[in-house]
C-alpha cells in the first residue's frame, strides 16, 4: 500500500513539474512550435511579436493538454520578434558604413546580412558600433550602441585604398604626397582603421626607412607638429572686437586645437595659447 502511494505522489510531482523550453522566431506563436506533432491541429496561439515566459494553460486548450501529455503548470521562453525587411537594413547599415571617418577609404559593393534570425528592431537603432573598434574586414560585428548585447554580423564585398610609396624614404623625413600613388585592395582580412585614416592633408614624418612600393602604414608614420620648440610663430591676441597680432617664440610643441607656451617678443614671461594654423596661435576668446 505504502509503495503505491510512493507511486502516485512521483508520478504527481513528475506531470505537474513545469517543463522548461525556449521557442525563438518570428511571430506568430503556433501551437506547432510548442509540439511539433500539431501540424494538422495548428493554430495561432500569440498573433504579435513577444519575450517572455507564458504558462501553456493560459494558452492551450484542456484538450491540447491531454493530448499532447503537457502540464497547465508548464512554462515556455517564447522569443518572437518581427522579420525585418531586409533590403531596409542593409541600406540602414550601407548608409551608417558611409558615414564613418575611414569610409573615404573604403568602396563598399555589398553588404550581406547573415544572422538566420533577423528582428525588425534593427530599424530602430539609432547608432551603431564597430564590436572590433579597431579593424575592419570581410566579416564584421556590429553592435547596437544602446544595446551592446545586441549583435549582428555582416559580410562586406569592398574595396580599401592604400598608399604606395614611388621612392625611397629616409626616417625622420616629411611625407610628401607626390611621392605616394594609391592603389585599391579587396578587403579580405583585417585591415587596421588607423591605416584607412591617414590624411594626407596633415604633415606626417616617417618613423623610420620606407622603401620603394612599400604600403604605407600608420604604425609608419607621427604627426608633425603645428608647431614646434622654438618656432617663431604669430600670436592673435583677440579681447571683445578688438584683434592685434604680434611675434613670439614657442616653448612647446602642438597641434591644432592645443595650448601651448609662447614669449611674446619684448615679453619677461611666457603665457598660454592655443594653436590654431600652422605657425599661428590665439591668444583670448
């Protein structure tokens, strides 16, 4: 008698025990998602898009329960989003790739979205981030910025522009760009964003010997200073609407938008402003 008591209280236990399962897709719910086996009883059990855990005896009939041997008490992780239209994404993501400091440097042909689950929440993203912040390649994470657990990952067929040096360069020597030819690659592996970021426009030195058609790196190369220790610079000193500029000598080195020490010529101490030109700094609002 007691053993069959034993029994009936485990078999109890075993059918009211919640059985946990994940369901992920695209809405809606159907009952076929739950159990497989209920392609000719199929039915829509959550029209719209969901995330969370639902109880099949909120949703399923006592009848489905019986037949298909589920507990009422069961829950289930029902993840159903929205598909997003793809073409919209990829536009969205070609869109924001344009937009980026190094896209000057990269021709974009095609992007190729390939995570098998795609939600219409994408659409929503306001910003982007690369996961990798410091190279790009065929294959690439983005993140969104709001949400970082938020991954997608793409392929891009694209193009990357390097910078050939024509001669020989010695180290410490200023970067001429007369010296250099561009040449476009297929972007296979990673590519250093620093690299596709070289502007040219700024003075670079090199660090050290580069050789005929050799690719140029940043790693090859230091900005050179806007000013330098020592420079004879001129100096606007602006107060209100009134402008007056004089000479004077630096005592530090910077780049533009840095403060630096400068002796006015005539002057006993040094004071700070700020590089605005080569050669030139601004002294005042």
């Amino acid at each position: 008698m007691r053993l069959l008591v034993i029994l009936l209280l485990l078999s109890f236990n075993t059918q009211s025990q919640a059985v946990e399962r994940v369901v992920r897709g695209y809405s809606p719910l159907m009952l076929s998602d739950l159990f497989p086996e209920a392609k000719e009883q199929d039915r829509t059990l959550l029209p719209e898009p969901v995330k969370k855990w639902i109880r099949l005896g909120e949703y399923l009939t006592s009848e489905e329960l019986k037949r298909y041997s589920a507990s009422g008490n069961s829950t289930v992780w029902v993840d159903k989003c929205e598909q997003v239209d793809g073409k919209i994404l990829r536009n969205k993501i070609t869109s924001w790739l344009t937009k980026q400091a190094w896209s000057n440097s990269l021709r974009i042909s095609k992007v190729t979205l390939t995570d098998k689950r795609l939600c219409s929440d994408w659409l929503s993203v306001d910003q982007f981030s690369l996961l990798n912040s410091q190279y790009i390649g065929r294959k690439i994470s983005l993140i969104n910025t709001d949400k970082p657990s938020n991954v997608l990952t793409i392929y891009l067929s694209a193009e990357y522009r390097v910078w050939i040096s024509e001669v020989g360069i010695m180290a410490n020597t200023l970067l001429r760009k007369n010296t250099l030819v561009s040449s476009w690659k297929v972007l296979m592996n990673s590519v250093s964003l620093n690299d596709l970021t070289i502007d040219l426009a700024l003075d670079w030195k090199t660090r050290k010997p580069i050789e005929a058609g050799q690719i140029i790196s940043g790693n090859m190369l230091v900005q050179s200073a806007i000013v330098e220790v020592g420079d004879q610079v001129t100096v606007f000193l602006v107060k209100g609407g009134l402008t007056i500029d004089v000479t004077a000598r630096a005592l530090g080195r910077g780049y533009v938008g840095d403060q630096v020490l400068i002796l006015v010529d005539g002057a006993k101490s040094p004071i700070k402003g700020e590089v605005v030109h080569k050669g030139v700094v601004k002294i005042g609002a």
